[in-house]
C-alpha cells in the first residue's frame, strides 16, 4: 500500500487494512458508545484510585497518639484544661503515657508562666509603661494562646512606643550635641527595635561610639599631661570620666590607681612638713614657698617615661 499524504503535507507510516480499519472503525462509532468508552476509562481510574487509598490507609490508627494530638491543639487554641484533661485520660500502659506525663508537666510551666507575663504587659499597659508592655510580650515565646493574646496589647502600645521612641532620639541628638556620647549611646539603645524610629538608631550608633572613643582617648592623654605635672587630682579627675567599654577604660583604671597612690603620698609628704614646721623652736618662715619636689621629684620623674602620652588628641565635636 503506497504513502498516504494528508493535506498537511506529513507522511504517514504504511498501514494494513486491518489497522486502517479499526482505526477508521472507532470514529465511525455513534457518540453514545464512544461516550461509554469513556465513561468506563474513568470508572476504571475511580476503582483503582479508592483502591489505593484503601490499602494506604488500611493501617489502624493509634487512639492514644490521636488523643494527645488532640490535646496539643487544644493547648494551643487555650483550652487549658480540656488539654490536661485529654492528656491525662492515656492510661499507663500506653507507649504514649511517658509522653503525656512530660508534655503536662511542660504545659502546666509553661501556661502559669506566660499567664504572670501577660498580667505584667496588661498592668504596665494600664500604668503607661511601653517599653514594659513590649518587653513582657517579647517573653511569651511557648504558647500561642498567651503570645496571640500579648499581640493585642502590643498594638495598643505601638502608637505611645513610637512617640516615645521620638522623645529618646531627640534627647540623645542634645547629649551628643554637648558631648556626652556616653549617655546618648544610653538613650538610643532604649528605643525599642520593633519601632519605625529604630531605622535611625543603628547609624547613630556606630557614630557616636567612634566619637566616644575618640573623647576617652583624649580624657587620658589630659590625665598624662596633669600627671606629668604632678596634677595627680587633676589627673584622676580626666580619668574618671572615661566610661566602661571604652579602649582605653582598663588603662584608665590602672592609672587611677597609680596616680590615687602617688597624691595620697604627696598628701602625706605635704602634712609632714606642716607639722615640723609647726614644732619647730625657731618658725622662721621662708622666703621661698614651700614645694614637695624634693620628696617626689625622683620618683615622678622616672615614672614620666612610663606614661608615654602619645600624640596629642584633638577636641571632639559632634
């Protein structure tokens, strides 16, 4: 049998006549009967299909698992006791009865304690503490009902937190302004990160801490040069001022020893000489005032070496 060319221009394999006929045959059937070959395709499909699943699910399920499942979700929705109920009705022969012993005793903690903390966000809301009502919800992290149920007060909270937020920045803007990065690395770290405010804070930070380093390293070198002039109250009182976390704070911890050391020494020398002066037969005063060099000169001297000041540090503006 020659090639068939469809009007497509494709062609077609060579086919018997027995093939070309049963192929033609099956188009040439009524609608109804091609419409049964269908439908008997799908039943077909439908009987196998419920057929597996049958055999899927032909294992029987666990009672007790079932039950302390059902006590989870009811822990969770906050059906405190329908959930302990439920979890204390698996006897004590089940596989799952060790579970249910630990789950209650976890549930029991866990709800009394988010129950305190959510008491605590409520009262601080009522006293207009924010940042409390905030810092009480951050708590709530094992249970949903109490979580979901903090939310609620969070949001009531969001508007006052956001203001306040305001307030703080502002106020560090003024101690950095004067200074004082030390307190205004205080203040920003107040604001509350869940606040739009907070997008302004992280910048601040890293500026106003180089700045604060910056200003501690000039507090000691002053402290050097009134130590190098025998100012040791002067001296201390520059070191004093440097605050903790700083780089050069343990230094300044170290020279606030030594330099507390050396003007109680001079305190002492200086009392000495008062009382023999006061003692003695002839208290003649002299013409040159009285100077404690001669009793610490030695000593500050060879200790002037050891403060090695450095460089001069340059005032810090904000």
């Amino acid at each position: 049998m020659s090639n068939t060319k469809p009007s497509d221009g494709v062609v077609l394999e060579p086919q018997t006549e027995s093939t070309l006929f049963d192929f033609r045959w099956f188009f040439q059937l009524p609608p109804m009967l091609k419409g049964m070959g269908v439908s008997l395709a799908a039943c077909n499909t439908v009987v196998i299909s419920f057929g597996l699943y049958s055999l899927l699910n032909a294992v029987p399920s666990n009672p007790d698992l079932d039950r302390l499942e059902r006590a989870r979700a009811e822990y969770d929705a906050g059906n405190f006791q329908k959930a302990i109920a439920l979890a204390k009705s698996i006897p004590r022969e089940s596989a799952l009865y060790q579970d249910s012993i630990t789950s209650l005793k976890r549930w029991r903690r866990e709800w009394h304690t988010a129950a305190a903390q959510y008491q605590a966000a409520e009262q601080a809301l009522k006293e207009k503490r924010w940042r409390d009502v905030l810092e009480a919800a951050r708590q709530m992290d094992g249970v949903h009902f109490w979580r979901r149920k903090a939310e609620s007060l969070v949001e009531q909270a969001k508007p006052e937190l956001e203001a306040e937020a305001k307030q703080l920045l502002d106020q560090a803007y003024a101690k950095a302004q004067n200074k004082d990065f030390t307190e205004a690395l205080n203040l920003l770290k107040q604001i509350p990160p869940e606040t739009t405010t907070a997008a302004k804070v992280q910048p601040k930070l890293a500026e106003y801490e180089e700045k604060q380093r910056i200003k501690a390293e000039y507090l000691l070198q002053q402290a050097y040069n009134q130590a190098a002039k025998r100012d040791f109250k002067g001296a201390l009182n520059y070191l004093s001022q440097i605050p903790p976390g700083t780089s050069v704070y343990e230094t300044a911890q170290i020279k606030m020893a030594e330099y507390s050391q050396k003007q109680h020494f001079k305190e002492e020398v200086e009392r000495t000489v008062q009382l023999a002066r006061m003692e003695s037969e002839e208290p003649e005063k002299s013409s040159e005032p009285f100077s404690t060099e001669p009793f610490i000169s030695t000593e500050t001297n060879e200790k002037t070496s050891e403060l090695n000041p450095g460089n001069q540090l340059q005032e810090v503006t904000p």
